[in-house]
C-alpha cells in the first residue's frame, strides 16, 4: 500500500502474528495443494461405504464434488455476465441511497491498532 | 378489560421500554437492554401451551398470547437475538435506537404469540414503525430517504394484510390466525403481505436496499425478527401450499448472483438472508412434519449465524468507517478475534460438518428429496454452493484477508466481542450438539444428521466449491471487487416508474393548465358578470374564491333538485 | 308530549335546557357593558364552565335515550318554542361547552399575547355570543329558531376571524368571504324553511315531520329539502363548498381557530343529522337518492382531494384546515350510509376529531405565539425546544390518523364497520387508504418538528404552562377516549338510535 511506513508485526495480537504465516511467500499455494489432496481423499472416500441417497445419481462417485465444484462455477460465470449488465456507478441513485456517503463517523470508534 | 392470565412476553418489551427511558443514561440502560430480554425469555419458557389474555375490544375477542410449540421456538429465538444484539450493542448510547430495538423485539414477539389476526396486524405494524427508526438513527440523507422507502414498503405490506383479514372476516366470520388456503382473494392477500415481508422474489428489494443503511448494531437487530416473523407467519397460515416449494426455491437462487458481485458486505449479507430464506419458505411449502421441523431449526441457527456474520462486519464498520468489500482486507492481523467469530459465522451459513448450519438446513434438503422434488432439490443444493461463494468466502475472505487494504484497526471492543463469541458458542454447541434444539421443535421427528454419506456429501460439495474459488481466483477469473452498485428489481420504482411520472405528469400539467386557463377566463367573465354592482374589485385572487363558490352552491343546488324531482 | 307537565313547581334543573344556552347569551351583553379588560374573562369563563356543568347534566339525563322538551315561557308549540333535548344534542352540547372551557383556559394567556389590549372585552363578548349561538342551535327544537342562533353564531364568528388581522391581514379579507358565503349558506337555508312553513304552516321540527309525513311528493317539500342541504352544506364545508374554510382557519387567531375547528362544523353537521332524520325521513325518496348520489360522492371526494392538497401545504395550520375538510367527509360518509352504526360512526367522530382537532390547533397556537407564524421554515427542530407542546401535536396526529389506542381510530374502527355492515367494502379499502394520506400530512410536519435542525441561534423557548395545560387537557382526552370508550360509544349509540328512529 501507499503508506509503507514502518510496521512492526510484534505488536500485533498473538493470534494475528499466528495468522501472518499466510501471508508469506508460498504458503497460499501450500493450501490449495492441501485442499486438492483432501478433495482426492474426499472423492476416494465414496467407494468405502454405501451410499443412500433419495435419487439414484447420488450414488455416482464424487457427484457431490463434482456437482460443487461446477456449481459454484456457474455462480462465477453468472456474475460476471450480470455485472455485466447491471453495474452502475456508485451514486448512481445519490443522494436518497448510503452508498455513496460517509458513515456518519460520531457514530464510530475509528480507533487504528497503533493508537491504543 | 379483564386482568391478563398470562403476563404476554411482548409487554415485557414495552414495559421495559418505559422504564429504559427513566433508567440513567450509561451502564445501567445497557444493562436493562439485557435483562428484559433475560426477563421474557423466562416468563415465556414457563408457559404452558393454551390461549391467554382473551380481551374483548370493539366487540371482538383478541387473543394476546396462544402458546404452543410453533410458537414458543421462535419466541425464545427471539429473545436470544434481542438479548444477544443488545449486548452488541452495549456502547449505544442513543435513547432513539435502545428503545426502538426493544419495541421492535417485543412487536416481533407479540405477533408469534398472537392467537387472532387482529393482534398479528397491530404487531405487524409495530415491527414495521419500531424498526424504521434503527435505519433513520444513522441521522443521514441517504438513510432518511432509504427508511421512508422501507417505512413504505413495510406498512403497505401490513395495509395489504388489513384489508385481507377484512375480506376474511366477512367470508367466514371468523378471525383467529389459523392454516388457510389459497383461492379467495382474501386469503391471497394475506398471503401477499406475508411475502412481502418475507422478501419473496421481486418483493424483495426492500431488504437488500434498508439493512446496509441501518446503523452498525441496527442492522445486527434487524435481521433477526422481520423477516423470520414472516417465516412464522406463513409456517402458521400456509404450512404445505404447494407454491411456496418453488417461491422458496427461485428464492435461494437468484440473491446468489447478486450477492457474488455486490460490493457492501453488509448488502452482500443481506442478499445470503434472503437466500436463506428461500430453505425456510421451501420447508413451508413442503408442509410435511420434518420439513416444519426444517424450517422452525433453520430460522433458529439462521438467525444465530446471521447476527454472527452482521456483528463482525459490523465491528469492521465500526473501526475502519467503511464495509465496502474494495476497501478492506487483511484485518486479520489486528482484528485476529473479529476473524476467527467471522469464519465461524461463515462455516455454519455454509453448513460445514459441526456447524449449525449443517443439522438444520439437512432437515429440509432431506425433507425435499423424500418428496421427490427433484428440480427444487437440484436448485437448494445448487445454492448450497452458492452461499459458500458469497458468505461462506467472500466475507471472511476479502475482508480480512485477501489484498492487504493497510488498514490496521484495533480489535473491537469488549462486549461486541462477547457478543460475537457468545453467539459463536452456540453456532458450534448446535451443530455438535443438535438435540436439545431438535427437542424444543414443533414435532417430535427422529433425524440424524450425521451419517457417513451425508457428511462425506457436504464436505465434498463445500470443499470442491471451495477447489473451484481457489482456481478461479488464480486465474484471475473471479470477478474483483470493485466500487459500484448493482440494479435489482427495484429500479422499476426507483428509476423506471418515477420517469415516467414525471413525463406523464409534464403531459397532464400542460393540458391541465391550458385547460384551466381557459375556464378560469370563462368563470373570471362570469364573476365579473355577476358582480359588477359590487363595486371595484379587489384583487382578483380574493374575489375568485368567493365567486367560484356562489357557483357551486348554484351546481350543487341544481344537482340536488334534479335528484329530488326526477 | 309533557305539554301539560305542572308549569307549578319547576326546579332548577328542569329550567337547564334553557339555561343551557341563556347563560353563555347573558354574559355576553353583560361582559359588554361591565367593559372591563380584567373582568371580561373571569366572567366569560365562569358562564362556559356553567354552561358546561349543565352539558353534562343534560348528557346523564338523556344517556338512557329519553327526550326532554322544554317550553319556553310555558308556551306550548307550536306557536310557543321548544328546546328539545336527547342523546344527540346532549352530545353535542356536551362536545361545544367543554371545548369552549378549555379553550377559553388557553385564551387567557393567548389573547393578552396576540390582541391588543383595547378589544378584549370585544373579543370575550363576541366568543360568548357564539358560543350561545352554537348551543341555541344544538338545544332548539324549532326551525327558525336555530336559523337565528345559527346566525348568531355566525355574525360573532366574522368577527373573531377579523381579530386576526392584528397579526395577519389577510384576516380580513378571510372573514369577508367567509362573511359572504355564510350569508349565501343561511339564506338558503332560511329559504329551506320557509318552503317548509308554506307547506306545513308551522316552524316546530316535530310537528314538521309528523305532517311532511304524508306529503313525500310535494315539490315545496322536496325543493325545502335541497335548500336546506346544500345552505347547510356550506356551513358545514361539504367539499364544493368548504372554499371558506382555509382561509378563516388560517387567519383567524389560533384560539379562535381551535375553537371554531372543533365546534362548529360539528354543530353544523348535527343540523344536518337533525333535518335528515328528525324532520325529513330517510324513507323518502327524494332524501336517500340525495343521500347516495350527491352526499356519498362528495365525502369520498372530500376524503381524498382535501388530505392531498394538505400534503402539499406549507403552512401548518392550513394543512390542518385541510385536513378538517377531508375529515368532514369521514362524517358525510356516515350520514350518507342511512344506518344506524353508520350515524354511530358519524356522531362520534364529531366528538373524537373535535377534541382532536382542538389539540393540535392549540399546539399550533403555542407555535404562531413562539415563533410568529406556522409556515414549516419556522418550526424546523421545534420538537427539541418545544417538546411538550411538540409531544401534544404527536398525539392529537396519531389520533388524526387514527392509530389505535386514540379517539380517532375508534371512529375510524366503526366507520369501516358500518361500511362493512352494508357491504360497501370498496368504500370500506377507500376509508383505510385515505388515512394513509393522513399519515402523509402528519408525518410531513413531524419531520420537520423532529427531523430538521434547530437553526442557527434560535432562540425559541417552550409554551408557557397556560397553553400546555389546557392543550394536554385534549390531548389526554383524545388518548383517553381511545381506550376507554364506554361513554362515547354510548351516547354515540343512544343518538344514532333516537335519530334513526326519527325522533
């Protein structure tokens, strides 16, 4: 960001500090590489017991897997082409809408990390 | 009035309410925003199952409290939720919101206690005018103009519902808020209400447009008792109409588009409850004991989660002065608290395994399936998939991780933290321990949510779904998140139909005026005519009046001798 | 008929009809000649809390729906008078004297504000005139009689209204068309009645209806109809004919207004009731086409086109104005469903919207007082310097639109159920719809009382307590009656009953 003044990630909450390993260099690809493999275990995992379900394609190996990973697929896609369409500017209903004002800010505590 | 045998829990609320208002500004009022809630919950677990607090008025007998299972569930979520968003908002120090939030909880309660449609109209209303001042508390231009639009929309439902128990009352007579069914126009009228409050499709603009408005703790109120009181609503009135399976499910669909490229968290959260509605309205319509059970559990955790994923979004808004999606991330350095309340919040609304989303939702999945809907089926789950996208990933994901926004708020204060890990507690405590909500449902029905099919199920659509995001996202595919707004259908009132007024009303204006013109020439002749005798005239505009009248008198006079001697 | 009642030991009590109004009617010449600025009031308040004792003797005395005739000086009609007493009038003089008190309660601090010191013993003379002429219009039971009281009032009104021009000349102007119309309303009227008296050859109601009985197809009876209808019409302000209304409302000093808002439109509509179905019959004819074709179609009119010019005023007290208009055809509507709930609806929505209407002319008063006049760029962010009087505008509105727990929803509540009753249910929807304009108008001057900021170094501060006691005295009355309706109800019932009987 712009202002890249000095920061000292000590002072973060310990949690916080924990959590800053995702931010390191290589490790979102560590857990998509973790997620691929309990997805594999995941499909693997039908053929150890019997399925019931109420329709009989449930019985299909991985279908819920692959029925999920299309599905939310076609929510991307769907998405995007509505953007598409109906994307407007930010004030486009202005001034009768929030979206384009300040939160009134007296009803806030803006209180940065740093200060407390 | 006869003494109530049964002190209604809604009074509660307003009892509470007057004396909020001569408690002290400070800690003592916050902490009488959590003890009425405390209050009613216990006065409401002790009831036995009856009608109460028959009073007679205008000659006709209102029933304030009618207890039975249907009834006591979503009461005691109520009071859960008004306790639980108090504590949110324990920092609050505005009269306006407190009370508003108590008047509303208790409305909200009074009308799922309500034995006859009359006291359900009064206390609908209530909900709609008490929750009205939760957005206008954000004392802006915009909020003020998107809470009249609310206002509107809410007391027209509650007038659509007036007019319906008339016409009801006239057929048959009788008034009591019992199961209906579609066919005369009165009861399609009630029907409309309720979907109006419940954010059926095309009627649901209302929502996703006054919730991001609300204040930060308003919104967290807000989205507990509307809407769920109109689930109640029609689970009393409608249980098994047919056409509430296929409103449920375009329902849970379509907000999924929505949601995925809305900007506000707080809109995007608003377009996954009406979502989520669609499960319950789906679980109505089905009408069976499972599916009824379905709908009470889901309203339940819903509205458990739902507070969850309002309160962390908005503990952001209340540090960082925004809940824009392209404006945050990476919070979850300094807010690590914030995030982990988050995640749970978003784990449960996807229904992970553990969660409660999972042993709710499943009663009305599995309901559906036994009935052999195949294509609402194919539609629920499909939205399954969809509600990871955009509450179960985008939420926690861009704004406290993703892109690093820099911003670096502090932690949020103690009690909405409280809050957050209270409501977190039993978001986990249902999903591990799914009985004792099971038990307090309307019907006694043996599930088991854990088999090893149904959890190896989710997992893999949730986690497929979740492969899928994790490929879109690194081939840039998945859309950013950028600073705009999308239409819905409320342009059509928003924009369409005012254009058209107002090229209408230029058209009428001219022809009006060349129209009036032209007869006020004749009636000024007239007048002039008439009164010439009386000497110089005044300003015209004083004589006119006066003259026009004379005529009146004459055209009335006239008419009512033509109907007297004809 | 008691004619031959003992004229031997009559005791005070059987003299209260009369008294009922030559109370008020003596006072006035006597505040006149006493002509004292300090004694003027003492002496005009003590007759209209007399005058009030005696309302609600006469009230007690005809709850039960029984009828007290009174002969003045003895005289037997019809050559003599009677004064006719039940349930109706008792209500309405019951409604006319104790708004008068409390109004006059106002009065005191109000006139010394807003009328310059030289004409308050004119002003006090001129309200107890009308005042005697409202009640001696309400309490007679002769034709002509009521002519004359009703000219009474009328003459003092035009008067009141023009004190206004202290402050607003356009008061003047005001009361001269108001002037001119009433005089037009009152000649037809008195043309009415003289029609009656060529084709019965006598002027008492009773004796009236008991001959017109017969004679459904005389023209003289059915022209008298049509004069009388429409002449009262005007001082009622059926819709056409309320153009005199706005502008008397606006201009005439608050206290006035209040006064006039709450008293005498509704005398006005009782001597419709009282022609309506006392004198003529709703058997006839001629009257129920009257009824359904002229009368019906204006009130729902006057329900809609008066509440939507009100929300487009700017002027508060002229919204109000309006919004009598529009409230007066709630009343029309009653009258014209020719039923005995209907009638209900329509006498008590007389008393409920005169005690509401009287609230928040009063608080609209403390704001003229406090901040010069009533047009809304003055009284932004009122509610937080005036917040008792502001609270007293909040609940006299919610009663104007009828929210229950207020008188007006209690009238609301019966009218739909009269309409319902004949199954009118579309009228029914019209009556629900049409309070939505209400809730309209009432909510444009709550934003600004409540919403708007105070501006800058405003220096307004609360109504002094004399305005706020009597102004709560409404108020509390209009939440009173909204929940506790075992008086109003009834005697409402008791009239609708004796005039549906044509008593």
């Amino acid at each position: 960001m712009a202002n890249k003044k000095k920061e000292n990630p000590e002072s973060f909450p310990w949690l916080g500090r924990k959590l800053l390993w995702v931010d390191k260099p290589g490790s979102p690809l560590k857990l998509v590489w973790i997620l691929a493999i309990v997805c594999i275990l995941l499909g693997l995992a039908d053929f150890t017991y019997n399925k019931y379900g109420h329709f009989s394609f449930e019985n299909v190996p991985a279908f819920y897997g692959i029925f999920g990973f299309i599905a939310f697929s076609c929510v991307i896609f769907g998405a995007k082409a509505l953007r598409f369409l109906i994307k407007r500017p930010e004030n486009f209903y202005s001034p009768n809408v929030v979206d384009a004002e300040e939160y009134p800010p007296e009803e806030l505590e803006k209180v940065s990390h740093d200060d407390a | 009035m006869m003494m109530p045998d049964q002190f209604p829990p809604a009074f509660v609320f307003f009892v509470g309410a007057i004396a909020l208002l001569l408690a002290p500004q400070g800690h003592a009022r916050s902490a009488l925003t959590l003890i009425i809630p405390i209050i009613a919950a216990s006065i409401l677990w002790n009831m036995e199952p009856g009608i109460y607090d028959r009073v007679e008025f205008l000659g006709i007998t209102l029933e304030l409290t009618r207890v039975d299972k249907l009834s006591t569930v979503f009461g005691l979520i109520f009071c859960l939720a008004a306790f639980l968003g108090n504590l949110f908002a324990w920092h609050v120090k505005d009269t306006i919101q407190q009370v508003a939030a108590l008047l509303y909880a208790g409305s909200a309660i009074g009308a799922v206690f309500a034995g006859d449609l009359v006291t359900l109209f009064i206390y609908w209303e209530g909900t709609a005018i008490a929750s009205v001042f939760l957005i206008w508390a954000r004392r802006t231009e915009g909020a003020y103009h998107t809470g009249l639009r609310y206002l509107i929309i809410q007391i027209g439902s509650g007038v659509i519902l007036l007019a319906g128990i008339v016409l009801l009352y006239r057929e048959t007579g009788s008034l009591a808020f019992e199961k209906m069914t579609l066919g005369t126009l009165a009861t399609w009228l009630i029907f409309l209400a309720f979907g109006i409050k419940c954010a059926f499709p095309l009627l649901h603009n209302w929502l996703q447009d006054s919730y991001p408005a609300a204040t930060v703790t308003g919104t967290v109120i807000l989205s507990a008792f509307t809407t769920k009181l109109a689930v109640y609503a029609l689970a009393r009135g409608f249980p098994g109409t047919e056409l509430l399976i296929y409103i449920g499910a375009v329902m849970t669909v379509f907000p999924v588009f929505f949601a995925e490229i809305e900007n506000d968290l707080r809109r995007v959260l608003a377009y996954s409850l009406n979502n989520q509605l669609g499960f319950m309205v789906v679980g109505v319509g089905i009408g069976t004991e499972m599916s009824l059970n379905g709908t009470a559990s889901h309203a339940f955790a819903h509205i458990l989660y739902k507070a969850l994923l309002f309160m962390s979004v908005g503990a952001v808004l209340f540090r960082t002065g925004t809940s824009k999606a392209s404006e945050l991330g990476g919070l979850y350095r300094t807010m690590p608290l914030t995030t982990v309340f988050c995640l749970v919040g978003a784990a449960s609304i996807s229904a992970f395994p553990l969660f409660s989303g999972f042993v709710t939702k499943s009663l009305v999945l599995d309901a559906t399936a036994e009935n052999h809907y195949l294509i609402v089926w194919f539609m629920l789950v499909f939205a399954s998939a969809g509600v990871l996208s955009h509450s179960g990933i985008k939420i926690p994901f861009f704004t406290f991780f993703a892109h690093d926004s820099g911003k670096r708020p502090k932690e949020a204060p103690t009690h909405m933290l409280l809050a957050m890990g209270a409501t977190a507690f039993l978001c986990i405590f249902i999903g591990v321990f799914p009985e004792p909500l099971y038990s307090i449902l309307p019907y006694d029905v043996e599930y088991h949510p854990y088999t090893t099919s149904h959890v190896v199920g989710q997992l893999q659509l949730l986690l497929f779904a979740l492969l899928a995001f994790c490929f879109l996202m690194r081939t840039g595919i998945h859309p950013p998140e950028i600073r705009a707004i999308n239409l819905d259908s409320d342009w059509i009132y928003r924009r369409l139909l005012p254009s058209w007024i107002s090229a209408i009303s230029v058209a009428i204006n001219a022809i009006w005026s060349k129209n009036l013109g032209f007869w006020t020439r004749k009636v000024d002749a007239l007048i002039v005519r008439l009164h010439k005798s009386h000497g110089p005239e005044g300003r015209i505009a004083q004589v006119w009046p006066t003259g026009s009248m004379v005529l009146w008198i004459a055209v009335l006079l006239g008419a009512t001798l033509l109907v007297n001697f004809v | 008929m008691a004619s031959d009642a003992t004229h031997a030991a009559m005791s005070l009590h059987d003299h209260l009809p009369l008294l009922q109004v030559v109370v008020p009617m003596l006072a006035a010449p006597v505040c006149g000649i006493i002509g004292s600025r300090r004694l003027s009031w003492p002496l005009a308040f003590a007759a209209s809390l007399t005058a009030s004792i005696i309302s609600v003797f006469l009230l007690l005395d005809t709850l039960d729906g029984s009828i007290i005739s009174y002969h003045i000086g003895g005289w037997a009609p019809p050559l003599g008078i009677e004064y006719r007493i039940d349930a109706a009038n008792a209500f309405v003089l019951f409604l006319v004297s104790i708004i008068s008190s409390v109004v006059l309660l106002y009065a005191r601090t109000y006139v010394g504000e807003v009328i310059s010191a030289s004409k308050h013993v004119l002003f006090y003379a001129c309200y107890l005139l009308c005042l005697s002429g409202l009640l001696g219009v309400a309490a007679t039971g002769d034709a002509f009689n009521t002519f004359v009281f009703l000219e009474i009032s009328s003459l003092s009104t035009y008067v009141l209204i023009a004190l206004g021009a202290e402050r607003d000349k356009r008061a003047l102007t005001s009361a001269f068309d108001y002037l001119v119309m009433g005089t037009i309303g009152a000649t037809f009227f008195v043309i009415g009645i003289g029609f009656l008296y060529m084709a019965t050859g006598t002027l008492n109601m009773v004796d009236i209806s008991e001959r017109i009985a017969d004679m459904p197809d005389n023209r003289t009876v059915r022209a008298a109809f049509a004069f009388i209808v429409v002449g009262m019409g005007l001082k009622v302000a059926i819709y056409p004919l309320h153009l005199w209304l706005p502008g008397a409302y606006t201009h005439a000093p608050s206290v006035v207004t209040a006064f006039l808002a709450a008293t005498s439109t509704k005398v006005a509509v009782y001597v419709l009731l009282r022609f309506m179905f006392s004198v003529f019959q709703p058997g006839f004819v001629f009257e129920t086409y009257t009824l359904e074709f002229i009368i019906l179609p204006f009130a729902i009119l006057a329900m809609f086109a008066a509440s939507i010019v009100a929300a487009f005023q700017t002027n508060l007290k002229r919204l109000l104005a309006y919004s009598s208009i529009a409230q007066i055809g709630y009343m029309l509507l009653g009258i014209s469903m020719i039923s005995k709930t209907g009638l209900t609806a329509t006498v008590i929505h007389l008393f409920n919207h005169g005690i509401t209407k009287g609230t928040l002319f009063m608080a609209v008063g403390a704001y003229v007082l406090q901040t010069g006049n009533s047009f809304f760029d003055r009284l932004e962010g009122l509610g937080k310097s005036m917040p008792w009087t502001s609270a007293a505008f909040v609940v006299g509105g919610l009663s104007l639109i009828g929210v229950p727990g207020t008188a007006g929803f209690i009238s609301k509540w019966v009218l739909v159920q009269a309409a319902l009753e004949k199954g009118w249910w579309v009228v029914a929807l019209l009556i629900v719809a049409s309070s939505l304009l209400a809730v309209i108008y009432v909510w444009k001057a709550v934003e600004v009382l409540y919403m708007r900021e105070l501006p800058e170094g405003s220096t307004h501060v609360e109504a002094p307590l004399s305005l706020l006691v009597p102004m709560w005295m409404l108020a509390i009355a209009s939440i009173y009656f909204g929940i506790d309706t075992s008086l109003t109800l009834s005697a409402a019932q008791t009239a609708a009953e004796n005039l549906f009987l044509g008593l």
